[in-house]
C-alpha cells in the first residue's frame, strides 16, 4: 500500500542501474514530499563493495556523493521541481542496514527502492531470494515501493 501523502520520502543510491527510475518515481508520486536521496557508501569487506578500486574512504565517500549528484542530474532534465525538492545525504554501512536505520532515525514516511541487483552477486542474491531491496522492506517499519 503507497503511503498517498508522506510528507519525507527516501531514496538508497546504491550506484546501480536503473536508480534513476526509483528517483523519478519518487518525484512525480509524491509531488508535494521532500525526497532525500541517500548515498550509500559500503564497507570495503562488503560484496556490495567495488573492492579497492577507490582505497581511501573519503575518495569513495565523494564518489558516491558524486554519483547522486549525476543521478538528481539526468533526473531533473525530465522532473524540473527535482533540484528543489531532492535534499542529498551520505552514510557509510551496509545497506540492509543503513537504509532502513537511516528511514526511522530521520522520520522517513516512504522508501522508493529499485530491486535490481547488478551483476553476478546480484543473480546469486536474486536467485537465493536476498537482495537489498528485500532486506530493506524487511527490516523497514515504513512502506516500501520496490520497482521491478
């Protein structure tokens, strides 16, 4: 059931494809809400991670910041309102963990998440049932939109 009025809706940048849907979605259902789009930066040891490509965390903490920039970028070409309303964050964790954390510590009515997983460990983790989208909703006392 879609929340029809939240008034601060999230959205996890997890800097995979298709999250641009997830944030467009967002923007044009809930027109009058707040949308914060969270980047979500993974531990190193996480299989989520990019491994270490980027070695320092501050270098990987303004990548993803990057990343949500250009997300809200190609976003706004069709949604014009969404550099008003989009407000962008950053967290560092797992996030199974971080996103639903993030949604009750900072009075989130609504979480929008893509539920594609990219790659190899997102066929195993499809394939198995566990994805990040389905740990979110799980673990997320507000409704959750996932896209398919």
């Amino acid at each position: 059931m879609v929340d029809s009025d939240p008034d601060r809706v999230l959205v996890p940048s997890l800097g995979r494809p298709r999250e641009d849907e997830a944030l467009a979605y967002a923007l044009e259902t809930f027109p009058d809400a707040e949308i914060v789009l969270l980047a979500v930066v993974t531990p190193l040891d996480d299989p989520l991670s990019e491994g270490g490509v980027l070695e320092r965390d501050d270098e990987r903490t303004a990548a993803a910041r990057q990343a949500s920039r250009d997300l809200l970028e190609s976003v706004a070409d069709d949604v014009p309102s969404a550099t008003e309303r989009v407000r962008l964050e950053t967290v560092e964790g797992r996030p199974g963990t971080v996103v639903p954390r993030y949604a009750s510590e900072e009075d989130i009515d609504h979480v929008v998440i893509h539920g594609h997983d990219a790659g190899s460990i997102g066929f195993v983790r499809r394939f198995l049932g566990r994805n990040v989208a389905t740990t979110v909703t799980e673990r997320t006392d507000e409704p959750v939109t996932v896209l398919e």
